[in-house]
C-alpha cells in the first residue's frame, strides 16, 4: 500500500501515542531543500496548552486518513523554524512556481504537496498539485473562489518551490487555521518570518486584524501596522478595543500616531487622543473608552439584548453602567452598575434603576495600577468604573487589562515555553 499522503489532508489529524492516547494535533509540516530532493523532516504538533512542539518524522510510524502515529519520545520545547526550514502550509501554500511537465509551461500556485517514504524510509516531497494563474485570477480574488486548471505535477518539475516569492497570497493558510481562536491564530502569525506576516495582514479582514493585533507583542503590532498603507492602518485602529489601539499608538512616532489619528473619524479618535494622556499605570490609562453604559430607565430586556452582543467581550458583558444622559463617555453622572448575572434573575420589563447596585465605588482616572488590582480582587470583579472628579463616567477597566500590564512584558512570547525547575526541557514518551 502506498506510503503517500498530501500535507493539507493531514493537517488538524490528531497524534496518538502507540497506546491510542492522544499527543497532539498536526499544524503543519516542516521540509527542507537540502540535499538532492526534498525532504519533510517534522511535524509542528499542537501539544495540550496550545504549545506547538516539534514531532521528528523519524518518530511517525504511520499516517493514515485518521491519526498520525508516534513512538519515541517528543521534546516539549516550544518549536522555533530554523533558517534552513520551510513550513508547508504556512509558506508553500499559495506560493507561485513555473511548471514545466507534459511538454506544457505555465505559472501556477501551489495548492497541495504530497509526501511519500522512499526506500530509505525518509520521508521526500514527490508531488505538487497546483492551479494554473490565468486572466481569470482577478475575478477569482473578487469572488473568493479559484479558477484556472489544476495539475497533479511531480516535484522536479516544478522551479521555484524553495524560493519566497516578491508577493504570496495567504488564503490558504487562513484556511487552515481558521478553527483557531483569535488568541492562537496570533500565536501562528508571531512566528512566520515578517515578509509572511505582512501579507496574511493583508488578508486578513479589518476586524479580524484588529482582534489579531490585540493578542500579538508590541514589536509584531507595530511592524504590521506599519507595513499597511495608512488609511487601511487608520481603520484598522478604529476597529480595535480604544484602550489596545491606545497602547499601540503610544508605541509608535508621534508624528505618524497624529497622521493616524488624523485619517480616523473624529469620534473615534477623540476617545484615543483622550487615552494617550494618561499615564499607562494609572486607570486612566488601563480603561477601555467603551463599557455598556445605558440609562436607569432601561429595562432588563434592553440591557440583556445588549450584553448578548457577539462582539462585545466577556469582561465586560459582565456588568451594565447605569448613568445620567450623555450615555457616551465622558458620561452623564455615574449611578452604579447591573452586574449581569442579577439581570438574569429580574422579571425583564423592570428598569434597571431599580436594581443598581450601589456598593461598588468607581475609582478615580488617576488611580495607581496597584489600587485598581485590589479593588478587583477584594470585590471579586471583573471589570471596574472609572470616573473624573465631577463624577462622570470615563470608561472601565478590565481584569484582562490589569493582568496585561502586571504580567512580564514579554509574557506573550515565553507564555508556551515549558521549562522544568532547573532549566531542563520537559519531555513526553510517546
């Protein structure tokens, strides 16, 4: 029976240990061109954790249409390509090539590999399926669906596999990971190399890029930001959360976070340039522009119908802000808060001025992160109100934004790094 399996097929497979018990899921598939053919080497494997580890192609003893079988023992490390590797899906997907096979010449992109075990048991790319670039392929990318013929091709007939082309589409890696939070799709994007992560920003969304953004280190925000055009990088701040798109502004030059600010529609960078003169350690500079704030004669129904909105994040559908008019930061004067936990329990015609809970104190715009860190943790909440000194309601600060800025700073690099006590790399025998 033929040893042969395409890459996109196997990727999401589960790996199992020679027991049954489940390692991990395929990510993608590590090659290199050294030597006389290609060679796959590894599996990047998602381990429990969303630790992406890498898995040797000498441990697999079998791939079949449903797992991917191991044995040996896997090194826990987090995975880091070498400059000699390329990722399959993430690189070699949609890469353009010139085929030469069948007395036939054409440029295409390649859609598929297929790896297959030689004599010698390693394991060599043989095959690449590929769909010809035609005069179609401006509509294609209008509608999103592929046109052109497709050709199953051996590998040596196909120049420029191994080489990164000026521009690369990136749709369908997007593909493959689309079951992957927006967490763990940032996770993906921080380690492709930079000519990679700019052009899956580019095809990405704004709204997903904004969500993507917020989960990336500073140094990945700033270098994709700076790789859009302006007015594309503008839109993409609007649609983030004011309090990261704030951080992210913060970071960069002056002069291009004014030019930014400039392109932005004045009502959302009014809450942005708001932000940026507070001090980043201050509740000020930790809250968010935009709480569910509504007026006490609200009911309980309205207010349900607006915490159960899909974009809004959990920290704060937790929780309405009950304020005079303006219902807008900077608000009317602040009331208090409906936790919605007590909007659950209401009869839902009844209006929410009458269940405030007025316990909670809101905290000052200039309040120390440390203040806002016990309030938090002394009242079990998960999201606080800020206020200016006459009483308004300014916004709110999170718990995520608080373990954010109290977490090392490079947390979001070293959060997969697994380390045992003295230094050494953890295993699992598998």
């Amino acid at each position: 029976m033929s040893s042969r399996v395409f890459v996109a097929r196997i990727a999401g497979l589960t790996v199992l240990d020679p027991l049954g018990d489940r390692v991990g899921r395929v990510r993608d598939v590590v090659v290199t061109f050294a030597g006389n053919w290609p060679r796959a080497i590894g599996l990047v494997t998602e381990v429990p954790g969303k630790r992406r580890v890498f898995v040797p192609m000498t441990r697999v003893t079998s791939i079949d249409a449903g797992a991917v079988i191991t044995t040996g023992l896997v090194n826990m490390r987090r995975f880091e390509q070498r400059a000699s590797e390329t990722l399959v899906l993430a690189e070699l997907f949609d890469r353009q090539v010139e085929v030469r096979a069948d007395g036939e010449e054409f440029t295409g992109v390649v859609e598929d590999v297929a790896i297959e075990q030689n004599a010698r048991r390693d394991w060599v790319l043989v095959k690449v399926f590929v769909r010809e670039i035609g005069a179609s392929s401006a509509m294609s990318r209008l509608t999103r669906r592929r046109s052109g013929r497709t050709m199953l091709v051996d590998t040596r007939d196909v120049t420029g596999l191994h080489q990164q082309a000026a521009a690369q589409s990136a749709e369908r890696l997007l593909e493959t990971y689309d079951d992957l939070r927006v967490a763990d799709l940032a996770e993906v994007i921080h380690d492709l190399n930079p000519k990679r992560r700019a052009e899956v920003a580019a095809a990405l969304d704004d709204n997903k890029l904004a969500d993507v953004l917020e989960e990336l280190p500073g140094d990945d925000q700033v270098e994709i930001l700076a790789g859009l055009d302006t007015e594309r990088a503008a839109d993409v701040l609007e649609a983030m959360e004011p309090d990261d798109a704030a951080d992210l502004l913060s970071d960069l030059p002056s002069e291009q976070a004014e030019q930014l600010l400039q392109l932005m529609e004045p009502d959302e960078a009014a809450p942005l340039r708001r932000l940026l003169t507070y001090d980043e350690n201050t509740a000020g500079g930790l809250m968010t522009t935009e709480p569910v704030i509504l007026g006490p004669e609200a009911t309980i129904a309205e207010a349900l119908a607006v915490v159960r909105r899909e974009e809004l994040a959990p920290a704060l559908a937790s929780a309405v802000f009950v304020c005079r008019p303006p219902l807008e930061t900077p608000t009317g004067r602040f009331i208090g808060v409906v936790h919605t936990q007590r909007l659950l329990r209401e009869p839902p015609h009844t209006a929410i001025g009458q269940i405030v809970d007025k316990t909670i104190e809101p905290v000052a715009d200039s309040a120390p992160l440390g203040e806002v860190t016990r309030m938090l943790a002394t009242y079990n909440l998960v999201s606080l109100p800020v206020v200016d000194e006459p009483g308004r309601l300014l916004g709110a600060v999170t718990v995520d934004d608080v373990l954010d800025h109290i977490l090392p700073e490079d947390w979001r690099e070293a959060r997969h790094d697994v380390r045992s006590g003295d230094g050494a790399t953890t295993g699992k025998a598998v």
